[in-house]
C-alpha cells in the first residue's frame, strides 16, 4: 500500500491490463475528453487514433522546448518507479503499477539500471 505521501489511486482498463492512475489525472482526463466530443480522448488530426510515431515526435518537441536532454517514454517509466521507491511506496505496489509479474523482477530491473 502507499504511504501517506501517496494520492488515493484508483485502477482502471486500459488495452489488456489495469493501470492505476490518481483521482487528479481521471479528473484531467475526462476534461480532456469532453473538449474532443470524440471516442478517442486524444484524436488525430483526421479523428482517428494518434499514430505512436505522432506521440514521439510530440514528446521530442515538448523535450526541446524545455531544454531537456531527449529521453523515450519508456524512460519515464523507470523515473516514476526511482521517486516513488525514493518516497516510500513499498516495491510490491510499484511493481503492480508497473504491470510487472513480480517485485523480484521490479527490483531486477531497478538495479540493471545503475
């Protein structure tokens, strides 16, 4: 379980498994979904589904604009996971969150990347 530093989270579907999300970004994204007035909360251009190659290129301009260092989505999930083992949240929640079959295999990965 979190600590107390921790936001209430609550699960939801997403593709094939749960991912937990907190109260603060279902709330943005409903907001976000009832500005598309759209079955995709973020459409391309043409109303479709957003291309992952679309999402990328998006990422690498927001990067440059705030003069950080490129990294790829992929990164962000290993800084979540740093902070919150940094601030309390014990492995076993991590891991879930992080769709991970076990907490050894968090902590494997964790330290393969030092």
């Amino acid at each position: 379980r979190c600590r107390s530093r921790c936001h209430r989270l609550f699960s939801i579907i997403v593709g094939y498994r749960a991912v937990t999300i907190s109260q603060q970004a279902i709330e943005v994204l409903k907001q976000q979904k009832e500005k598309t007035n759209d079955q995709y909360v973020f459409p391309s251009p043409n109303g479709g589904p957003i291309s992952p190659d679309s999402v990328n290129n998006m990422l690498k301009r927001v990067l440059a604009r705030a003069g950080i260092p490129k990294v790829r989505f992929h990164d962000l999930r290993h800084t979540f996971a740093t902070i919150a083992l940094q601030n309390g949240v014990d492995i076993k929640t991590v891991s879930g969150m992080l769709g991970h079959f076990s907490a050894g295999f968090t902590l494997f990965a964790a330290s393969s990347q030092r």
